[in-house]
C-alpha cells in the first residue's frame, strides 16, 4: 500500500493517513514533487531537474539549490512515522520516487482509461493538472490530460451528469454564473476557472483583511505560483463591495 498519495489533478496535495500536504514552503519543492510523481518509476538526472527549476542558473548553483529542495521535501514525506529514505531514492546522479510508496492521481486516471473504466477515470479527474503553474511542460502535460478527458467524456454515456464540475467558461468575457451574481457582488470580466480552488484559504483571508484596511492591495510572488488566481477568488468572495471589476494590465 503506498505511502503517500498525490493529487495533481485540480491542484497539488499530499496525503499521509491524517496528515495532508496542500500548501509548500516553496514553488521549487512543490514543483519536484509533482515532476517525480508523475513518473514514478523514472528515475531523474539531477542535471535534468536543475534545468527543469531553474533553466537560467549556473550548474554549480542548481546543485546547491536542488539539494536543499530535496533536503526540505524529504523531511515532508518522510517524516518520523515513515522510514527514512523510503519514499525519496537519491544518489548523486539521479532524484525518483519509491514506486510501491506513493500513488499519483494522473497514474490512477490514465490506467483506468486503458482498463476501459470510463466513469471511474471520470471521476479521478478532479480538474486539470497544476492549475496556476504556467511552466512550459506543464501546460503541455496538462493540455495532453485534457485531450484525454475530454474524449473519455464523448464516450461515457453519463458524460453530461459527470460533465457539470468542469463547465466551459462563458462565451462571453464578462458573463458570471447565475449562482456566483446572486452570491457577492456585480462581477465583471473575472476569470472563470473550472478547477477547484483550496488550499489558500488563510492567502484568501489576508487579501481580504488588506482590502477592508487599504485602497490599493498588491500581491507579489514568483510568476506561475497562481497570484491571479488568488486575485480572481479574493474578488469573487469580497462580498462588502458593490461591484468587482478584473482589469488585466497587459491590456492597458
């Protein structure tokens, strides 16, 4: 049974037992967990990782960086219930999984759409792969899974019930759903997202508190780490204003 299992589908988690990974101390870990989960069975050239995190960095400097990355995700996964070096196999060439001690969500989904099991491969997928991650071989896996769902959906004779989580957005750039106009606000030109957001509650909450004490609030942080995504979730739930407006500043 493995050890660890890991949702990619709809947004990265990590679950242990009880114990549940949903938030990362950095975008770098975050990002060589979700590369090793998705081929489990591969084990990955350090050079290749480094390039992966960091493509404009010195070699001698994504080593540095790669170790203390591995360093802090092991202490995630292989914390003192779980043997050490069970789950993370590193040597001085290569960084991979045990493969018998996590399972991956994109793996599940995949193996039953070979199986031929429609609806349970329907219900796996939880919303497209690392929603907020911008990175090049990410959307490129991520629009690959979407192919494949998609397809399953033209198949299963259920498609339209199993079909309401992952709606299509609105034609129009400025339509809202029914449901989220009556909530909060009059919203105007949001993003519409079909994924599920979780796991930012409390970001949710500090962007919140700063709008009921500021006139301007700026969020910052590395590109791809989903900034506009929480911007477009804070809006929708900034439920003291009148009306809420999204402004994209490459169209200025």
């Amino acid at each position: 049974m493995a050890v660890w299992q890991i949702q990619l589908l709809g947004g990265l988690r990590a679950t242990h037992g009880n114990a549940v990974i949903a938030q990362f101390p950095s975008r770098p870990i975050a990002m060589l967990l979700a590369r090793l989960a998705l081929e489990p069975q591969r084990r990955h050239a350090r050079e290749e990782l480094i390039e992966l995190l960091w493509p404009d960095v010195e070699l001698d400097v994504g080593r540095n960086r790669l170790r203390q990355v591995l360093s802090t995700l092991r202490r995630l996964l292989e914390p003192p219930d779980v043997p050490p070096y069970s789950v993370l196999n590193a040597d001085r060439q290569t960084i991979g999984l045990t493969a018998d001690a996590v399972s991956c969500d994109v793996r599940e989904f995949e193996q039953l759409l070979r199986q031929g099991a429609i609806a349970h491969a329907l219900d796996c997928y939880r919303g497209d792969l690392l929603p907020g991650f911008l990175d090049e071989w990410i959307e490129d896996e991520r629009a690959r899974l979407s192919a494949l769902y998609e397809r399953a959906l033209a198949r299963d004779s259920g498609a339209v019930e199993k079909a309401r989580t992952h709606e299509p957005p609105p034609r129009r750039r400025d339509a809202v759903p029914a449901k989220a106009a009556e909530r909060g606000p009059q919203l105007r030109n949001l993003p519409f997202y079909v994924s599920v957001f979780f796991g930012r509650e409390s970001d949710k909450r500090c962007v919140l508190d700063a709008l009921a004490q500021h006139r301007l609030v700026t969020l910052t942080g590395l590109g791809g780490f989903g900034k506009t995504r929480l911007a477009a979730e804070s809006a929708r739930a900034a439920t003291d204003f009148d009306a809420v407006t999204f402004v994209p500043l490459s169209e200025c």
